[in-house]
C-alpha cells in the first residue's frame, strides 16, 4: 500500500474492498460455502475474469464460462447513460 496516503484515503480504500468483497460472500453464502473461503481463493489469482460460478460450484474463468458478458455489461451500461 502507497505509505503516502493519508488516513481517510486508506479508510476508503478498506470500504470499496468490502463492497467488491460483499456480493462474492453472498453467492457462496447462498449456494452452502464459506463466503470467506470464496473470497480468499478468488484473490489468490490475478485473473480478473477468475471467479467462483455458484451454478457448478467451482472456480472458473467467468467470461469464458458465460457467466460474465463484458459486452452485454458495457451495452447496458451504455442504455442507462441515455436516461
């Protein structure tokens, strides 16, 4: 972690960690694991496209599981910018 960060800047930085961490837990929760596991092992791998697939219960590459459209994901984004 950057030492040059002040103390409010490195709170921040902790709460966005927990948001990105919350909805992965809640998966794993629903489909009978340990969120807390979960978590762990998806943050061992660089891969951003690494995740946990709730449907099979197993660790995968979510694009290319299907789980994860980035396209659908940025056509979305982008209908909701016209608003």
């Amino acid at each position: 972690m950057d030492s040059n960060l002040s103390e409010e800047e490195l709170f921040g930085i902790d709460i966005v960690r927990k948001a990105c961490k919350a909805p992965l837990m809640s998966i794993a929760d629903n489909c009978g694991q340990d969120g807390c596991v979960v978590v762990e092992e998806v943050a061992k791998h660089s891969d951003i496209a690494w995740g946990y697939n709730g449907l099979t219960d197993s660790f995968t590459d979510l694009i290319k599981a299907g789980v994860l459209d980035p396209c659908l994901l940025y056509t979305s984004d982008a209908a909701d910018d016209s608003l």
